[in-house]
C-alpha cells in the first residue's frame, strides 16, 4: 500500500458535536494506524448555510482534541474555478448538460418518490432545454455502480433507477456537494475516505463523477452512526450540543467508546491507534453492529 491520504471534512454549520467527533477520530486513527497523513478540509461550499466563524470554531476545538492536520486546511468556498474546471470537462465529455427545470416541475414529472434527500430527476432536459435558459447542470448518470466498503462490504445501488441524473451546479450558482468533493479528494491525493454511514449512499455517485473525470477511487470506510435519544442520527439540524472541551481526554474516551475501542491508559490517542490497528487487521469485528 502506498502512502495514506486521509481527511476530515466538516461544514461548518455549527460546533462539532458528539457524533461529528467519532468521525473526526475514526479518520485520524486510520490515517495514524497506517503511518499515513491526515488533512482538514472545510467544506463550506454551501455559503449561505454556514456563519462565519465557526470554520475557526471547529479548527479551535480539533487543536485542543489534538486532532491536528499535517498540512494547512483547505476551504471549499476558495476554490471554486478548480470546480470550473471539472465541470467544463464533464460538459465537453457529455457527461454533464444544462437543465432548466424548476423545482415544481421536477416534483411534478417524478412524481411523490423522494430518494437520497430529493427527488429522483426524470430526464427532461438530457436532449436539451427546448430554448428555455439553463438553471442548472447535471451529470449524466448510467447503470449500476458497485463498490466495496471496508466495514459494510459489497454495496450496490442502481443511480439511474434511485438517484437519477444529479445536481453539479445548482440554480442559485453554489457548487453541489458531490461535484466538490470529488474534485478535493482528487485535488488532495486523497487515498482513503473514513465517514459516517450517513454519507454512505453518496458514494455511488461520487464514484461515477470519479470514472468520468478519470480520477482515482479511494478506499472507503463507512462508521456507525452516533444517535441521538430519540433514535435519529445526533446532528447540529436536531440540537446536538456543542463538544464541552472543559475535558478533552474524556471526550476522546468517549468518542473511542463509540468506535468500540475502550481506553484504559493515560495516552488516549496512543492506545487508540494500537486498537484501531488490530482492529483492522481483524476486520473491524467492533463496528459490525453499533456500540
């Protein structure tokens, strides 16, 4: 295996909260159990959804966990003609077209079907617009995508069927989500994605954007998730509280605790990344089912 290239990419809609720190640990001990480098990326892409300051806030709370990135961190807001870029090349492939549809329009062609948090796109504009100016650009999506998770195994998911012909560029000018970090990842030499299992349904799509703009697919690694009382996953949209760091060392046990590691020593982050070693050369037996 060549060198490691691990990240943790958090938007900066709020503090880390309890769940967003098991992320933040799991990639780090992979990165440091594979003697590989660990970067931060602010993925702030989504402007209007995040305040300013709280990129600082999060770099702030990452430092005092000692969770620190061995290069300077990067902002997706910042990086918007590499986005450009990558987006004219998928145009001159056919693999992206403009799209003209309205919301409404959308929902009323598709039909009361939501997948992956939208709608599943039925086509429209795949031949053209018909005159009407572009809103949007798509990429053109085909067939299955199958992959390997190191925790989850084989998955599959049949984009055109489930997702349909998705965003790169929205309407109101803002890149989307899968577009940008499919160039960072490739941008950053990226080898290795440790995430959450939320975002585990976007990774057939990143895939597909990977192959067209003959990029590398990196490994993957989806966690459990963190849930909140009532059984839904602990987020900033549901009220998690902000990290207290008035203890550090036990909110790293605690976050370990949640990945099935449980520290008895005075080094937290030192045992972590043995147990997380054994852990997988045995397969991640702890992760099979939620802590």
């Amino acid at each position: 295996m060549g060198l490691y290239r691990g990240r943790f990419a958090p938007s900066p809609t709020g503090p880390l909260h309890a769940g967003s720190l098991v992320a933040a640990l799991a990639s780090w001990l992979d990165a440091r159990a594979h003697g590989g480098q660990w970067l931060v990326r602010i993925e702030d892409v989504d402007g209007p959804r995040c305040p300013p300051g709280l990129d600082e806030v999060i770099l702030g709370q990452l430092d005092a966990l000692g969770l620190r990135s061995d290069e300077p961190p990067v902002w997706q807001s910042r990086r918007g003609d590499l986005y450009q870029a990558a987006l004219d090349r998928l145009i001159a492939s056919g693999h992206a077209y403009g799209c003209a549809c309205t919301r409404a329009e959308i929902a009323a062609a598709a039909g009361p079907r939501p997948k992956h948090g939208e709608l599943v796109y039925p086509g429209t504009c795949r031949h053209g617009t018909n005159g009407r100016p572009v809103r949007a650009w798509r990429f053109r999506v085909l067939g299955c995508i199958d992959w390997m998770d190191r925790r989850l195994g084989v998955q599959s998911q049949d984009l055109e069927a489930e997702v349909g012909d998705f965003v790169l560029k929205r309407a109101d000018g803002l890149w989307a989500y899968q577009l940008a970090v499919v160039v960072d990842d490739a941008d950053q030499g990226i080898t290795d994605i440790v995430r959450g299992e939320d975002l585990a349904d976007n990774t057939p799509r990143q895939i597909a954007l990977q192959r067209a703009l003959g990029r590398p697919t990196p490994r993957y690694l989806h966690t459990p998730l963190v849930l909140a009382e009532d059984g839904h996953k602990l987020s900033k949209q549901n009220g998690a509280a902000a990290i207290d760091l008035s203890d550090p060392e036990s909110r790293l046990r605690e976050a370990a605790a949640r990945l099935g590691l449980h520290l008895h020593t005075a080094d937290p982050l030192a045992e972590a990344i043995e147990r997380w070693r054994a852990a997988t050369i045995a397969g991640f037996p702890q992760l099979k089912d939620p802590p």
